[in-house]
C-alpha cells in the first residue's frame, strides 16, 4: 500500500488560507485521492475528491473555497483552503479510495476503517481557525 505524508496544516484567522500537501510514496494508479477531515465530536467528513482524469467533486460545506489538485509526475495531493471559517477547524487526512468513480469515493470517506477495503489514509495535519 502507498505511504501517505501529510503537511501544512497550521493556525490562521478566520479569512485566511492554507495549503496542504500529501507526498505518496507511488503512483496510486486508477484509483481516487481524497481529503477527509476529523474535528473533536464530530462525524469524519470527506471534503474533496480527485480522480485519475483529474476530475474534482466537494463537500457542499467547502464548494468554492477549497480546491483539490494533484501533481502526476511527482505524486502529490494538494488542497488549498481559502476563506477559512472557525468550523473548518479539524485534523485533515489524505486518502486512497479504492475505487475509480468520484462520486463514490466522497460518499464512502465518512465510512472507511483502518485496515478496511474500501481505502486508507495516512497521519492527519491539523488546522486551526480563529474567529
């Protein structure tokens, strides 16, 4: 399974912007590469999902604001956060979903389990939102 390294994550104002980076250790082939995040008490929540065309799909909560792009040649994910709000405050994850169709992918991220079939992910980077 490919590794998978977060980074980025940090504190800003409620405004402001961020750019996480996922480094994979190899090509993740055909399948799909998502974001998730996971706040304290609350339910895990797919945010973005990119296919191997490099076709895009959002969580409603983030549509506009958030941006998924991947580096082919280099097998990394991004996802640029603009216009933060203090409840997008949570650990964010890079995931492998294993499965070609976007739309599936973000539905099944609430539901993937370690050591699972339908993905997996590596550590969380943390942002932070202040009002």
């Amino acid at each position: 399974q490919v590794q998978l390294v977060a980074s980025g994550g940090g504190s800003v104002q409620a405004g402001g912007s961020l750019k996480l980076t996922c480094v994979a250790s190899a090509d993740t082939g055909a399948y799909c590469m998502a974001w998730f995040r996971q706040a304290p008490e609350k339910k895990r929540e797919g945010v973005a999902v990119i296919d191997s065309a490099g076709n895009t799909l959002y969580a409603d909560s983030v549509k506009g604001r958030f941006t998924i792009s991947k580096d082919n040649a280099t097998n990394i994910l991004y996802l640029q956060l603009n216009s933060l709000k203090p409840e997008d405050t949570a650990m964010y994850y890079c995931a492998v979903v294993r499965t070609e169709d976007a739309d599936f992918a973000l539905d099944v991220l609430g539901m993937m389990v370690a050591g699972g079939d339908l993905g997996y992910w590596g550590q969380g980077t943390p942002v932070t939102v202040s009002s």
